[in-house]
C-alpha cells in the first residue's frame, strides 16, 4: 500500500496503480474529527484557568491530571517542570491563554473536580491540527474541548450537507404540485377544442348562438354550416365569420364572445387533481431505470442526473408549449435506497441500508463486527462508477479497531452498492485446508485412527 497521505493502491480495471483518495473514496468534509484519548491519574485534580479574550480576567475549569502520552510533548507537557509534576507556577512557562494553581483544600478540590462546565479540557487526538506527519497518533494528543463530550451531543451537531448539490437517480419518488398561474400571457389565446364561444349578430338576432369547438376544431353556425375555430384567436375568428356572412347580409356586424376558455388546462388539472386523496393538486412519479419520469400531456420526462431545480425548468418549459398558465413544483419525497453489501468473516453477512454517510468501520458494525480469523489489514472494498466501471482498495483498519489508530487514514467513506470483503487471515485460510484434507477428508474415510497412523508411516509424504 502507498502513503497514507494522498494516495491509494487501487486496482482499476486491469491495472494497478496509486489512485488519488479524493477520487471517490474520502469526502474532506466527513473526515473524523475528535477522538478522546483516555483519562489517567484519577484522583488528582488541577484547575486551568482560561485567558479570556480581550485581556479580561481568566476562567477557572477543572480537568483531570494530565499525563504524558508518547515521546512528543503536548501543549500541557511543555508547562511541566524537569520533576513532571503539575503545571508549574511560573507565567514563562505557562502555555498561553492557560494557568494552572494547585488547590489542596479537600472541599476546593471535591467541588471544582464535581463541577465541569464548558470550558474543561481533556487530552485527546484532533484530526484537524497538523502534526508534522500524514495522520496523528495518540503520541500528538493535545488539550480538546470538554463539550465535544457534553450530555446533549447525542443530537450531533448540523454539520455540512451530505453534497453541495443533489441529482435525481433511479428509484427517487417526486411528487410534483400543480399550480394555475394569473400571469398575463404574451401572445393571443388560441381556441382549442371544447373552448365554448357565443356568435352574436346585431343585424339577425336568428344567428345568435353558444357552440362548442368539436373535436375535429370545428363548430357549426347557421347559413354557414362547418367553420374552422381551432387554432384562432377570437379577433380572427370575427374576421373568418364577417366575410362569410357578408354573402348574406351587407353589414352582418358578427362579435365573437368567450364562454368557457382554457380547456386543456382545465383537463390537466383535472388529471391530477388529488383533492379526495392526499389533498391538492399533485402527482406522484418515480424515476424509472431508463432515467425518466411519466407526467400527463407530456409522457416521458427526462429526470436522472438532474437536480430540483433544473426539473422543474423543464417540466415548465414543455407545459409552456402546451397550455398556458401551469406552473409545477417537483419534491423530492423519498430517496432511491442505498445498500453496501458486507461479505467474509464478519458475524451477519449481507446487505445493508444507507441512510447517511458511513464509514467503513460503521458498517462493519451493521454487520456485528468481525470474527477471530478476519485480516483486518486487508480489508476489500470494491465499488462501481459512473461509467459502471470497477474499482477496488484494500484499508488496514486492524489499528483503528484495535484502539492504537485513533485517526485511520484508512477510515473510507462507503458509497452506495459497495462491496466490503473482511477476507480470511493466513492462519484461517492454514486452518480451513487442514479441515478440509484431512478432518473431513482423510479421515472421513479412514476413520479408524490405526488405520490412519499406518497409511502415514507407508506414505511417501
């Protein structure tokens, strides 16, 4: 395996070779960030008094007596004397921003060790502070904030979101809501078929009359019989009827009045009208494995590899060339499942559901850990991308769960439809063979013991 530092030995396709670890194998932002490296000394306590910003007085906190950990000297280590007892008296030698006095009184010492507010400090390792090395050992333990380790961290912090941008994947659920606009539109309202419309004549009342566009576009007036509607906007429909009627009548002065207009938009809202089931006007769609979603007048949508916003452009755009006055908002209701699958000597092998971001040693634990016998240092990850290309890397996380690792660079983040393989260790792998040759070999057939030490003394083996 390559440094830990920038580097894996990954196989990718038919070759070999150092891969970057941000290609797809460590997220910057889900980095472990705070491991507590343990409390020795009980029954000595000191109080650390805090500068304060701004030059105003210090604030007194109380942690455990501090020991030195490793050959590489902590913050707190470089205040002690050559004798190695407490932080010494002398300001030169303090670390800055931070005091130490040693209190002898019994009821001092009992209150300030029981009372532990926010500002106490414990000894353990941050993965954020540079330690001169590619990933820091329990030897680079420092001073970390108390309530990192607080009652309520239960909750976990906001943190950053999961990714900067989401993008649709197969499976996702959308649910769109239809709204009707009131925007005025730019260019003239077309009758469509079902528009209802009302002829008036102020020459012959007779020909007044209400009709409905047919489906073939057209209605049907008196004297004039089949007359295309569909498609026209009303000041042209009052120019087709006036020259019609005008072999008629001299002036026959025809108006044209809208009854019911807008049906197209009428009939899609009507399609998805959800008033008597989940409420309003909306529409339930799942992104099929060919990427796209079905929506009524459009029929397939393209939707994979699109983010939220950019759907709902789209969706917008095609309505836009339909009918006029239809906005749609899509939501994301539920995410696509995600699994990574666990193989080898772990206890519960299998797949398992992703809900956030885990790690390898998390999902080693979804699993129940691992076995006697698992190699740990050759930990298999294979994963697919985009292209469905495979790749694989091997972690050593034998350190980080044995407790001597407390910031593995080898910690990897899992991606959905990951392989993890725990494979068995040389002396597993002995002891199988053995099984195999000769308990449920050899000497299944030869199960009389006698008979088996006389084969082994005549053998050439």
């Amino acid at each position: 395996m390559f440094g830990r530092c920038n580097t894996r030995c990954c196989a990718d396709g038919d070759h070999s070779r150092p891969l970057p670890l941000g290609g797809g194998w460590r997220t910057g932002r889900y980095w472990p960030v705070l491991l507590l490296a343990g409390l020795v000394g009980a029954g000595a306590c000191q109080r650390l008094e805090l500068a304060a910003p701004g030059g105003g007085p210090s604030i007194a906190s109380n942690s455990l007596q501090l020991p030195s950990l490793g050959q590489q000297p902590s913050l707190l280590d470089a205040a002690r004397g050559d004798t190695g007892e407490t932080i010494s008296e002398n300001p030169q030698a303090r670390p800055p921003g931070v005091a130490a006095c040693a209190h002898t009184d019994q009821e001092n010492r009992e209150s300030l060790c029981n009372s532990l507010d926010q500002n106490t400090w414990l000894i353990g390792v941050d993965g954020r502070v540079p330690t001169g090395t590619c990933e820091p050992q329990w030897a680079d333990a420092q001073p970390i904030p108390f309530q990192m380790f607080l009652q309520g961290e239960y909750i976990g912090p906001h943190r950053t979101p999961h990714v900067p941008e989401y993008r649709l994947r197969v499976g996702d659920q959308l649910e769109l809501v239809f709204r009707k606009t009131v925007e005025p539109s730019v260019t003239p309202y077309r009758l469509n078929v079902g528009d209802q419309i009302r002829v008036q004549s102020y020459v012959d009342p007779n020909l007044d009359t209400t009709v409905t566009v047919q489906p073939d576009g057209m209605i049907t007036l008196r004297l004039l019989h089949q007359v295309r509607a569909e498609g026209r906007t009303i000041d042209e429909l009052e120019a087709v009827l006036e020259k019609l009627y005008s072999r008629y009548y001299k002036k026959p002065t025809i108006t044209v009045t809208p009854v019911q207009l807008e049906t197209k938009l009428n009939e899609l809202r009507a399609s998805v009208d959800s008033r008597f089931g989940f409420g309003g006007q909306a529409r339930r769609a799942v992104v099929a494995p060919d990427g796209t979603i079905q929506l009524p007048a459009l029929g397939s949508v393209p939707a994979q590899g699109l983010t939220i916003d950019e759907l709902k452009r789209e969706i917008d755009e095609r309505y836009r060339q339909i009918v006029h006055g239809m906005e749609v908002t899509p939501v994301l209701a539920q995410i696509a499942p995600r699994f990574v699958y666990i193989l080898g000597e772990v206890p519960r092998p299998g797949r398992y559901d992703l809900t956030g971001p885990t790690t390898v040693m998390q999902a080693l634990s979804m699993a129940g850990g691992w076995q006697v016998g698992g190699n740990l240092r050759q930990i298999v990850i294979f994963r697919r991308t985009d292209d469905w290309r495979l790749m694989a890397t091997r972690v050593d996380l034998r350190g980080a769960l044995y407790g001597k690792r407390p910031i593995p660079s080898d910690e990897l983040w899992v991606r959905d439809s990951d392989v993890i393989v725990v494979p068995k260790s040389p002396v597993q792998v002995a002891d199988d063979i053995i099984n195999l040759v000769f308990t449920q070999g050899i000497y299944r057939i030869l199960p009389n013991p006698s008979l088996s030490v006389t084969f082994f003394r005549n053998s050439i083996l």
